[in-house]
C-alpha cells in the first residue's frame, strides 16, 4: 500500500470520528436525534461553504473549550453557541 493511500484513508477515518463527535455534541445540548444532528451539520455546512469536517472540528473544539484561535470558531459560535450549555447549567447538574 503506498503512502498517499493510507493517509488518505488516515484522513478520512479522522473526519469520521470527528463528525461522529460532533453529532454527539448536537445530540447532548440540543436533545435531538443522531439523524436531526446530522441534518443541521449538513445544514451548516450549505448555508458557510465550509466542508463538514471543518465544521465538525470547530464544533468539537467549540464544545471542548480549547484553542479559542481554531478555524472556523466563529462560524461555529455564531451557527450553535445558543445550544451551549452555561457555566451554571453545568455545574448544577453535575451536583445532582
């Protein structure tokens, strides 16, 4: 197997996960299904021209809270940063 083609496919299982990842937000701060959470990426991917795995990845790094200076953040925040949970909600679920 040549190298172009296994990282190729490197690549695509690293996009995998992360859309997968990605769903996995959606479908914890919006309550949704993996289907519906899977639309509204499609969705944010027609209405930003930015490519699905971009889109994931920011909403990844969004959720996670790291590298404030990622790609596509602000597209991210603007697309689902009312979905995401506060501080406060955060904490007082974690005490019951």
């Amino acid at each position: 197997m040549d190298e172009v083609g296994e990282f190729g496919r490197s690549a695509d299982l690293s996009s995998r996960t992360v859309i997968d990842v990605a769903i996995g937000v959606l479908v914890g701060w919006r309550g949704c299904s993996p289907r519906e959470a899977f639309e509204e990426l499609a969705g944010a991917v027609r209405e930003t021209g930015v490519r699905i795995g971009s889109i994931a990845r920011a909403l990844v790094d969004l959720a996670s809270g790291t590298d404030p200076s990622a790609p596509h953040r602000a597209v991210a925040l603007r697309l689902w940063g009312d979905a995401m949970p506060r501080p406060s909600a955060l904490v007082s679920a974690s005490r019951n």
